[in-house]
C-alpha cells in the first residue's frame, strides 16, 4: 500500500491519497472483462483503465456493462423489428383473404338473387306451358 500525505497550502488540511498495487482482485476482473464490442464504434469502445486507479477500474467495468446491456437491447430491437416484419406480411395477407371473402360473399349474394329470379322465371313457364296444354286438350276435346 502507498500512501502520500500532502498539505496544499499551510491553511488547508492534509489530503491523503492511498492506493495499493497488492490488491489485484480488480486487475483480474479487468483481465477478465477485457473484451471487444462490436456493435459499438470504435470511439465509443471501452478504453482499458489504469489498473493501479480503483475508480478507473470501476469505470471500465461499468462501461463494459452497458455495452453488454447495449449490446442485448441492438438484439432485442432487430428480433423485434423481424417479428414486425412477420406480423406486417401476416396483415397484409389477412387483408388479400378478408377481400377476397368479400368479393365470393358478393358473388354468392349476385348468384343467389340470379338463382331466385331463374326458379322463378322457370315456375312461370312451366304453368304457362300446363296452361298451354290444358288449353290445347280443351281445342283438340271440342273439335
């Protein structure tokens, strides 16, 4: 452990400043978390701290966190934007089936009504045609 004790001015207290080089529980942390992001630019990857700062070390680690967590959200945002993708086409299909469910509705309705207008077009001939026959025996009865 180093430790240096240094008055700024005789009027100010004492700033002491204590650091060790033995400590190297985060060095091996670092060690360990040295690594690249990809995703990242590279002005924004983590720079290596200065292994004998605590705090540069604490900083190093935290960045090296959100670039995990940056990392993570850039892959949850493409699986999102593939399942909007996925969802858009299943729409657009939905709506090519909801169309064309509406054109055989249509068409079924236009073939019914013709159907009904047909039966009953066919309903008039055909009495008119017993009539005709009746009529016809009636004549060929009284000659």
């Amino acid at each position: 452990m180093i430790t240096s004790t240094r008055r700024v001015s005789p009027d100010k207290s004492e700033v002491r400043i204590a650091f060790s080089l033995d400590d190297t529980s985060d060095v091996k942390d670092v060690e360990d978390l040295a690594q690249t992001f990809p995703d990242l630019e590279q002005r924004l990857q983590p720079v290596p701290p200065c292994v004998s700062l605590r705090e540069s070390v604490q900083v190093y680690k935290e960045h090296c966190r959100m670039a995990r967590e940056f990392h993570q959200v850039k892959h949850e945002i493409t699986a999102l934007e593939d399942r909007k993708r996925k969802l858009l086409a299943e729409l657009v299909e939905d709506e090519k089936v909801a169309m064309e469910i509406a054109r055989l509705e249509e068409e079924f309705r236009r073939l019914t009504e013709e159907n009904r207008n047909l039966v009953t077009v066919h309903n008039e001939r055909a009495q008119q045609l017993e009539r005709l026959c009746l009529t016809n025996r009636t004549r060929q009865d009284s000659s």
